[in-house]
C-alpha cells in the first residue's frame, strides 16, 4: 500500500520558503510575478506549482499505528538544518 506523508500542520510555499531563511540565517526568497513565471515556464507548469494540494497523514497514522516525530515543518526544520550543516551525522 502507498501512503502520502505530509505535515500535519497547513502552510503554503511561500510560508515555507521564508521559514527555510529564517533558519538558515538566509535572506527570504524575493517573489516573480507569476506572468513571468508563466511566460518562461509555461502554462502547465505554472498551474502545477501554483495549484492548491491538500494532503493529509490520516491514512498512515490510522493504519500503521504511525505518528511524525516533529508534527509540523516549524518544528522539525531546526534540527534537520543543524544535521544537514554537521554533515548529516544523525
């Protein structure tokens, strides 16, 4: 069986970007109009990156009996950066 892992809290993309700066003490990632993104990348591309995609960890957590160590990117986000920056050591 197949399952869709996701966060068990909602965020867009752009709420994810800038907590990835934030953490990696990195300025946030300025935003391009989406008619540039459009014109460089396409229509279908653009209406792939930019669509609403709920996903939910019901499935999972039900029938594996599974539960996220770090419930939300918020709270997981720190500690996989500082392993990332020790060299993926844990």
């Amino acid at each position: 069986e197949r399952f869709i892992i996701a966060d068990d809290g909602p965020c867009t993309t752009r709420e994810f970007a800038d907590c990835m700066a934030e953490n990696m003490n990195a300025p946030k990632p300025r935003s391009v109009p989406g008619f540039i993104i459009r014109a460089v990348m396409g229509k279908m591309l653009y209406e792939t990156i930019t669509m609403n995609c709920r996903v939910s960890n019901a499935k999972a957590k039900k029938q594996l009996g599974w539960q996220l160590q770090y419930p939300t990117y918020r709270e997981g986000m720190p500690p996989t950066i500082r392993d990332l920056e020790e060299g993926g050591k844990t």
